[in-house]
C-alpha cells in the first residue's frame, strides 16, 4: 500500500499524463506532452516500493560495542547478580577505582572498559587494595589496566600540581572544599587584609601584611599552593617526605616564590630528591633539602617574605617551631580528617615544656581560666596569638547521628576547654561546624572552624585579650574599629 503522499504524487503524475481532449486538440504537441509524463509516472511506479516490501514500523538499528556507554558494555558483559562499578575518580590521565570483593576477578575486564570509553583523557586505571594505613596517608594501590604509570598532572584552583599518585595522598572530591577555603581566605584578603591581625606590623613598602596561612598537613598544596599564588604567606608543612618533595616542585612550577626554613626535614636521610620535570621524568641529586637540587621559585623582588615556606615535620613539631618564633598566623589549616582533632592539644602546651608534662598540664591551665600572662610562672606556647582572631579550620570523620555536636565534644576534649565554650561560640556565630561530604554509609565528613582566641582565654592570652574580651570572659573578641571580626559568620547553618 502507498502513503498518502505517495498517492499524491502519483495522481499528480497522471494528471499530467492524462490532459484534457481540448488540451490535446489544441496543441500541436500534445502527444509529445503526453509521452514524458507517462514516462515519469512508470518511473515513479518503479521507484516506489509495493506495500509488502515496505519495513515494518520501527526501523531495526544494529548497535556496537563502540555505541554502548561505559555502564550499557559492563551490564551486558558482566554476570546479572554483580552490580556494575558505578563511578570512579579521575586524576590527570588516571582513573582510580574502588573495586568490591565480589567483581575483582573481573578487574582487568573492568579496566578495558573504562580505558576504552575514555580514550581521549585516560591512559591508566587503578584499583584500590586497602585502607589508607600509613602514616603518610598513601592509599595502597593496584595498576588493572593501561599504562604502569601513576605520575600524573592536574590543574586545581588556577594551580598545577604534578605528583605520582601511588606515593602522596590526593583527593579529587575535595576540589570544592580546597575551593571553599581559599576563597574565604582570598576574599578576607580583598576586604581590608586580616580583621585582627596576630602581629601588627607594616611592611617596608607601607602596605599591609598579607594574610598569613599555617597549613599543618598540606599534602602537594591543594590549599597551599593556590593561596600562595594569590599572594598570601604560607607556612606549608607534611610529614611525608614525597609530599614535601612534590610541594617543593609544584612551588617551583607555579612560580611561587619560596624559601626553605631553618628546620631541618624529619627524615633527611630517606628523603628522596628526584624531582620530576614537566614531563615526568626525574633526575637523582645527592643534597640536602635546602641545597640547589631542589628547584627554587623565583624570589620576589619585593621585600615582602617569601610566599611559600615548605617544612617536613610531624604537625604538633611543625606549630611549636612556629610558634617558638612567634610567627604571625589568620588562618591555620588542619586537613587530616582521621587524626587531626587529636593534634589540638599543642595549642594548650606551656612554652618551654612542649611535648612533655606541659602538654598535659597545658588543658587543665585553660579549664581553670584567668586572662593572666603568667600562672604559677608559666606562659603558654601560642598565648601571644591570644586577642588575635587566628581561625582554625579542623577536619574529622564522624560516624555519630549527631555529628556536628561529635566533633565539637571531641575538640573540646583534645584542647582541654570546656565543651560550653566551643557550643558558646557556635551561639555567639563564631564556631561552625559544617558538612563536608559522606565518606561512606554513616560515616561523614566535617570541617569545625573556631577562633583559636576561646581557647586562649584563661591560658597565656594576656592582658590585651583582657581589653577586648573582658575580665569576665567574654566569647567576643573584636578586630579593628571598622571592620568585621574574623570569627564573625562562622555561624552553624
């Protein structure tokens, strides 16, 4: 059977080949009309299929492996009661997969698959094999497909980072924290610099200071590194010593100018000193951290200090030293989920007796208050940050219903105040705890950002602190005349 249009053509056809007699009377070369519109109509007939040739509805398409998606070509080539892999994370030209029990003897199958529906960016795939156990927080990995290669390059927050990624510890989910965090410490910059600045002080330029950053476990520098670039002065420290060796590189690739400190590195006779270049390779160099092996950044020509100060040290040895020095600090950094809430106890330690009995001693100095310089003779280790707004930005895992009031139990605990200190300040708008993400079922994420000047408070803060919070204790400390506190908006949403 024809269409409609079909008909319609074909009776428009033989309307031509059928004129009228009157038309054909008058014309002198009807016949020759009528010939070449009969020739079209058979041609038409001919071109035209009969009706049980015609397809039935719904044309048949015959599909490829090439025209399967990633999760259509592993549900059609794995066994139906497996769950097919359902995400991964990329990094670089990597991709790392968190493979269950069940479908690891399908690993390099897997593998194929992604390598295959991701040509264009990814050259390796690997699978994770344990937990994160090591000291250096080195996620233990397997290489199921492609390239043995795990030294990658990414770009994050307007800063490169090259690295091998079986040897630090990186983490592509948290790219909208590391974002989060340097534009609140950015912004605060843009808005006048630090709101209540730990030191006072002018630079030789007359200008002020830039915001100063104390970064305690910075892995390569996804915080670090990108705060530097903007300007700010970080004091960068972790204690692995490939992070350091890459924190070091990437300084050196994001021109970031950068001055290494006095204190030695933790392990130098097992730290290694290769340095990759851009394209990966790497050449041996028999130095110490601080010589010429390591690839120097730039040095500004401004006598503003250095932007990136890299140290190689466990993070309770990495604030005394800054503190010992009496180093200024607005923002200070805690990214160790697992285990940093216990390293706020250093806050507490007396000057002097760091790591030893004061360390102990230090909570129970706190708890009992005074506002004094000196009790029973002792001064307390960062009580000169006391009045000055530092903001300390720590992160935990918490598997509690309640995590947020978790976490803050937990940091009370470690940094000997009482708990109604900390849930005062989150009253008073300058205590937060917020979501970060969900690692796994029941078990979150957060990050706890409180003012260093509550803990403070009755320990070496001073008499200064005294002047603005008041003999009584007073949870509000003020910046300057003029401008908004740091520890304002750090309320609980």
């Amino acid at each position: 059977m024809l269409d409609d249009d079909q008909e319609d053509e074909v009776a428009r056809a033989r309307g031509c080949a059928e004129p009228s007699r009157q038309h054909q009377a008058h014309t002198s070369h009807g016949s020759e009309t009528s010939t070449g519109c009969q020739e079209l109509v058979d041609n038409l007939l001919r071109t035209v299929p009969s009706a049980s040739l015609l397809p039935p509805p719904g044309l048949p398409v015959r599909l490829t492996y090439e025209d399967l998606s990633l999760h259509q070509a592993l549900r059609r080539l794995l066994p139906p009661s497996l769950d097919v892999p359902a995400s991964f994370e990329t990094v670089g030209h990597l991709a790392h997969l968190n493979l269950r029990a069940e479908v690891l003897p399908y690993k390099h199958l897997i593998a194929q698959v992604v390598l295959d529906k991701n040509r264009k960016r990814l050259q390796t795939v690997v699978n994770k094999v344990g937990e994160i156990g090591s000291t250096f927080r080195v996620l233990p990995l397997e290489v199921i497909g492609g390239k043995k290669d795990t030294c990658v390059r990414v770009k994050e927050s307007g800063a490169w980072f090259e690295f091998d990624y079986a040897q630090v510890y990186w983490n592509s989910r948290l790219q909208g924290e590391h974002a989060r965090i340097i534009d609140l410490v950015v912004s605060e910059g843009r808005e006048g610099g630090r709101a209540g600045a730990a030191v006072e002080r002018v630079d030789d330029t007359g200008d002020s200071p830039p915001v100063v950053v104390w970064d305690v476990f910075a892995g390569v520098g996804p915080f670090a590194l990108p705060l530097a670039v903007r300007g700010c002065q970080v004091y960068a420290n972790d204690l692995n010593p490939e992070s350091y060796r890459y924190l070091c590189h990437n300084a050196a690739l994001n021109k970031v100018p950068l001055s290494f400190p006095s204190v030695p590195p933790s392990s130098p006779s097992s730290l290694p000193l290769s340095l990759p270049d851009a394209k990966g390779s790497s050449a041996r160099a028999a130095a110490t951290p601080s010589s010429s092996a390591l690839p120097r950044a730039p040095r500004s020509s401004s006598p503003r200090p250095p932007h990136l100060v890299p140290y190689n040290q466990d993070g309770r040895d990495f604030l005394r030293a800054l503190a010992r020095e009496k180093k200024p600090a607005d923002h200070i950094l805690m990214n160790l989920p697992a285990l940093a809430l216990s390293f706020l106890d250093v806050f507490s330690e007396e000057e002097g007796r760091e790591g030893g009995k004061g360390g102990m001693e230090g909570p129970r100095v706190a708890r009992e208050g005074g506002g004094s310089k000196k009790r029973d003779g002792k001064r307390f280790l960062f009580g000169y940050l006391g009045g000055k707004e530092v903001v300390v930005h720590v992160y935990a895992f918490s598997k509690a219903e309640d995590g947020a009031r978790d976490v803050v139990v937990r940091a009370a605990s470690a940094l000997g105040v009482e708990v109604e200190r900390l849930e005062g300040g989150k009253e008073a708008g300058r205590v937060r705890v917020r979501h970060v993400r969900d690692v796994a079922p029941n078990k979150q994420m957060l990050c706890l950002s409180f003012p260093l000047d509550l803990v403070l408070l009755g320990s070496n803060g001073g008499e200064e602190h005294e002047g603005k919070a008041g003999k009584g204790g007073s949870n509000t400390a003020r910046g300057p005349p003029g401008r908004k506190g740091r520890g304002e908006g750090l309320s609980v949403p």
